[in-house]
C-alpha cells in the first residue's frame, strides 16, 4: 500500500513540486502535508527513465474505488491549471497528492475529506489522450 513504498518521481516534477511546497501558507501546508511526507522519502530517477505508466505531473488517471468499484477520471496539473469542470485537479488536492508518483496497477489506501478509502490505479496515460 502506498505510503509504505516510495513514490517515484522524475527530476522535473520532483523539482515543481518541492518548489510550490517551499511557497505554501501555512493552511496550504497543512492541506499538503501527505505530499511534503511522500516527497520527503521519494526516489528521484531522470525523466527519461521514468515509466510511461507512472502518474506525473499531467497525467490523466482512471482509478478503481473499493469496495464499491466506483471509477473515476481525471488529470492531475499544476494549481493554477485546475478546473473541476475540465476534471483537472491541482497536485496540492488530496486526491492530486493521493496518486502521484504512483504506477498502473497500484493499490493505495488514503484518507480523502475525512473517509478512508482504497483504490487501484487502473490506468494512466499523458494529459488529454484516451484513456481505455
């Protein structure tokens, strides 16, 4: 389960991410503090050699909610590129942090709006490509 094993991160992302938690309010930090700790222990490999099926920043998910097999879609993208619409949730939302770093088929366990709950990662593709 995640927060056991370390996300993977590419330099980039590992980059933008440590500078907009340099930047935080306090009330902002405390909303991100699951990604502070995940960054803290993250293993930073070059972006080349990152996974293709490794959620980044960018990246378009659909994940498997447990038990009830809910589903849900969506990308993951700086704060200002957000938009619930469009489905785009910023990096620095719970359910941005809950799954970054993380890979296809990954099972993770997170407390998101005060309700622990479990997914899978059922698949991942590049911001605004198909997903199957």
């Amino acid at each position: 389960m995640h927060g056991k094993t370390p996300i993977i991160l590419g330099k980039s992302d590992f980059r933008i991410l440590k500078h907009y938690m340099a930047h935080l309010s306090e009330n902002e930090s405390f909303r991100s503090l699951l990604l502070l700790c995940e960054l803290r222990s993250a293993i930073v490999v070059d972006d080349e050699i990152l996974p293709k099926n490794c959620v980044r920043l960018n990246s378009t998910i659909k994940v498997k909610e447990w038990p009830s097999n809910r589903v849900r879609e969506f990308s993951i993208v700086h704060p200002e590129s957000a938009d619930l619409e469009k489905k785009r949730i910023s990096f620095l939302d719970p359910w941005g942090a809950a799954f970054i770093g993380l890979s296809k088929t990954e099972k993770v366990e997170r407390e998101i709006n005060g309700n622990s709950k479990c997914f899978e990662i059922v698949d991942v593709r590049p911001l605004n490509s198909q997903l199957n």
